[in-house]
C-alpha cells in the first residue's frame, strides 16, 4: 500500500526515491555540486522550492543528498519527512559553521558529538534542557574515515543557533565551555533522528572564525569544502 503521507508538501519525490543514507548540506547548490562530482547516474528526485534532491551511487552504493536549507525551522521539516516517511535511516548534514574554539581553524573539519541550542525546538519534547548527541555508530565511522583520509578532524560540541546576528554574547560563553564551532541546524536534526529511532551527524568545515574576524567568500563555501563531503560519502 502506498504511504498516505507522500508526497508531502515539501518534498515531491516518489516512495523508494531517496536510499537509506542522505547526506543534507544546507544550501540547494552544495546538493547539485555534490550530486554532479560525486554520484553516478545522479536523478533528480526533488525540486520542490528550488531544493534539489539527488539520488544516485557512489562508489557502488546507493546514496541521496538534499539540501537542508538554513536553520533548525527549515531542516526540521525536512528530516522529520527523510526520517518519518521516506523511510530513510542516516541523515549526514555537510555544512558550514563558524569557528568558537581556540584549537579550530579555518577549513578545519568539526564533527559534532553534541549540539548545545537556544531553539525552543526541544521543548515538544521535553520541557527542560535538552542534551542532542548525534549517532555514535555515525560518529566513530566518520573519526574512522577521516583519519584514514589523512584529516584530523575535531570531535565536540556545536552551538545551533537561532540567530546569526546574535547580540546575545552566547558564542563567548560557550567557547569557556569547550564548544567549537556554531551553525544553525545541527540540533534539529539529533532531535529528530532521536524521536525517529533512526542516526544523524553534523560534518561541518569552518568558513569563518568568531573571534579571529577570519572568512572565505561564499563560492568557496559551495565547492570547496570536499574533506567533509568525502568523509560524509565514505560512511554512507
């Protein structure tokens, strides 16, 4: 019997159209770049609001990417529907994020174990102070293949948060808690792998440093971060 819920307002691709694996950079082109370098026999399963989804194989195995958009709002929609009616298992975010920790650098590939938040999006879940930690299983493949690879990656907390321009301060007080690096989906994304029973992990590279005024210019941000691709692809 076909599922009722597809499509769904968001994404109009078929029932068996995504694999079990998707890697989700944020931004609709860093999918079509991923897809058209990396993936064999690449289809386009979905368009819907100019978000490309791919499906296709990578080095035998078959794997999607679509992208997220930005923020927990948006890559809420798109996981819980990947994760709650598509039947997909392993949702890999390959984004960007900005440096907070003293020990990470431009470039630099973050793996992210934790993600602290000041998104109320927990609260549907649990009122009070929610503690996302991505799949452990997804973590140690990753640390794994990275290192394999020849990378180092930097394992730890990420800040997702709700607000880029933040006035808040947040960033500073987070870096004297070890947090390395802040985006803006991470968190999202670990609640909804949570409450689907299924594994999420947030591959990001530093674009930029909070506290070094240190950035790359948005084309590089599209397609040249390829360690955290490659790491993401190899795990799949």
């Amino acid at each position: 019997m076909a599922n009722p819920n597809i499509p769904t307002p968001h994404i109009t691709a078929k029932e068996g159209d995504f694999a079990r694996t998707v890697l989700m950079p944020g931004d609709p082109l860093r999918a079509k770049f991923i897809a058209e370098t990396y993936l064999e026999d690449a289809v386009l399963v979905n368009n819907t609001r100019g978000v490309h989804g791919y499906t296709g194989y990578y080095k035998g195995k078959r794997v999607s990417v679509m992208a997220s958009g930005m923020g927990i709002p948006s890559i809420g929609i798109y996981s819980y529907e990947l994760f709650n009616f598509y039947g997909v298992e392993n949702i890999i975010r390959v984004g960007t994020a900005g440096g907070i920790g003293d020990n990470v650098k431009l470039r630099d590939v973050v793996l992210g174990m934790s993600a602290y938040t000041n998104s109320c999006y927990s609260r549907q879940f649990f009122d009070g102070s929610a503690a996302p930690c991505c799949s452990f299983k997804l973590l140690e493949q990753a640390v794994a293949a990275a290192r394999k690879m020849g990378i180092e990656p930097n394992v730890g907390a990420l800040y997702s948060s709700d607000i880029f321009y933040d006035e808040s301060g947040a960033a500073g007080k987070l870096k004297n808690l070890g947090v390395l690096a802040v985006e803006m989906e991470a968190a999202g994304l670990y609640l909804n792998a949570a409450r689907a029973g299924k594994n999420a992990l947030a591959i990001c590279t530093i674009s930029d440093h909070i506290f070094r005024g240190e950035s790359l210019p948005a084309e590089d941000r599209q397609t040249t971060f390829t360690q955290m691709m490659e790491i993401a692809l190899e795990i799949a």
